[in-house]
C-alpha cells in the first residue's frame, strides 16, 4: 500500500470508525474509493473542530470545492484530496454531488439554528445521504441509481442518529442541530436549548428527532432486503442505527449530557452479520 493511501486509511480509522470497518468488507479493489470518500468526508465534518472562525473555515471549504472541480490530474500534495480526485475520476461520480455537500457544511461553521424539519432533511440529504449514494456508486454503478430513494432514508436514519450522538459537544459550543418547529412543538426554543434550559422540553425535543429517525430507519429497513450484495458495504453502517437509538433510550441515559457507545465487539457483530445476511424482509 503507498504511503499516501495508508494515510488516508489512517485518517478514517481515526475520525470515523464505523465507516472504517464499513469498508473492509467491500471487495478489495473497491476499497480505496470507499477510504477516500470517508476520509474526505472527516476532513469537512471537522472544519469547525480545526478552524474556530466560520470565514476561515469557508476558505476551507473552498479550497477543497476549486480541489474537486479542477480539471487535470496534477498532485495536491495532499492525500486524502488526491486520492478523492482519483476516486472521482476512476468512478465518474458527479461532481455536483460534492459541491452540494460542501455547500450543506457551511451550515456548520455558524451557529444558526436549524429552522425545520424538512431544512434538516436536506441537510442530511447533501450529506450523509449523498455520502451513501457515492460509496453505492463507486462500487456498483449500474444498480447504484435504484437505490437512491433508499440511500435517501438511510442517510437521514443515520445523520440523525449522529446529531443526536454529537448532542454534548454542540450545546457546548452554541450549536442547535434540532428543527426550531420540533422544539416549539415541545415547548422551548433553540436558545433555551442550547442554554440548558427547560429540561423537561428539551427531553420531549430529543424523543421526537429520535422518533425521527427511527421513522426514517423503518423506511430503510423495509426496502433493504432488496439491496444487492455489491452495495451493501455502502449501507452498511446503518447496521449500527438501530443499537444507537436503543441505547439512548435506556432508562437513566439522555442523549443531553451523556454520548451512547457501543462495544468494540457489539459493532463488530452487527458489521458482520448484516454483512453476511443484509436486512431481512420486514
């Protein structure tokens, strides 16, 4: 492996390892396209943790859009941008499906409220969604676009899920993920939420985006069966959905002050089995 992909592995290793057993069970020659949309991925969700100032991280966010949509095959120097070009390239992925999430992450830099639920669902449409259908592409073109509709649901069950994980560490820094309409409808405001306040409300708040993405992962569940086996290392870590939401709601936990884990070896399980046998019909 050369230096420069075996960094890239590392980086995803290291920034989102649920994705990086994901795709260890792609075939082999499908693997580094995987690494490289992952490793990218990490890079933009973490903009705001690397770079303080939302101008700043815009510049960031720009750097890699003028990356991507650079015509030539000329090295960066950076690894993960010349094995996401390269990806591109040997996989004809859209373009515009990488400038859409670049644009859905500037969302982050700021702290701006999520207005709807519906915004949200575009936000997990141009990210995490987006992100499915490219690793469904990269390893299987020709049955990747029926699926779309089902990465879609998957990619909303998942981002959710993840928001909700991520709870702690935005309410510290002044960030508001939950629809300021499912808030109202719980009786508080994305302020009070990120203040802390109204404790009860903010309970309510969380039951509903939980409720929310169970309502998302439901729609995936029952359409999965139907995944071809060369697509699903794309939809793999949604393996995982399920055992998040679960453990949020166990009696004494909230999602608002204490983050969900699940063992090494629980993962690995539902890795491999849903790897082994996909989704059943439901």
């Amino acid at each position: 492996m050369a230096v420069g992909s075996t960094i890239v592995v590392d980086a995803v290793r290291a920034a989102d390892p649920d994705r990086y057993l994901s795709a260890l069970y792609a075939p082999a020659g499908k693997r580094a396209a995987l690494f490289a949309l992952y490793a990218f991925n990490a890079e933009i969700a973490s903009v705001r943790d690397r770079i303080h100032e939302p101008l700043p991280g815009e510049v960031r966010l720009q750097w890699w859009r003028d990356v991507i949509m650079a015509e030539g095959e000329a090295d960066t120097g950076h690894p993960t941008a010349d094995a996401l070009r390269a990806a591109i390239a040997a996989n004809h992925l859209p373009k515009a499906a990488f400038d859409n999430m670049l644009e859905a992450r500037i969302f982050d830099l700021y702290d701006d409220p999520m207005p709807s639920r519906t915004d949200l669902e575009g936000y997990c449409g141009e990210t995490a969604a987006a992100l499915i259908q490219l690793a469904a592409m990269a390893l299987d073109p020709t049955a990747a676009p029926r699926f779309a509709e089902l990465a879609g649901r998957a990619g909303c069950a998942q981002a959710i899920t993840g928001l909700l994980l991520l709870l702690p560490l935005h309410r510290r820094r002044g960030q508001c993920y939950l629809p300021a309409d499912i808030l109202a409808a719980a009786g508080t405001t994305p302020e009070e939420f990120v203040k802390g306040e109204g404790d009860a409300a903010a309970e309510r708040a969380v039951a509903a985006m939980i409720a929310l993405a169970r309502e998302h992962l439901g729609a995936f569940e029952r359409g999965a069966s139907a995944l071809p086996v060369s697509l699903r290392p794309a939809f793999l870590p949604l393996a995982l959905t399920r055992a998040y939401l679960d453990k949020m709601e166990k009696a004494g936990r909230s999602p608002l002050a204490d983050t969900a884990t699940l063992s090494a070896l629980r993962r690995h399980w539902l890795l491999l089995r849903h790897a082994m046998r996909g989704w059943p019909t439901l």
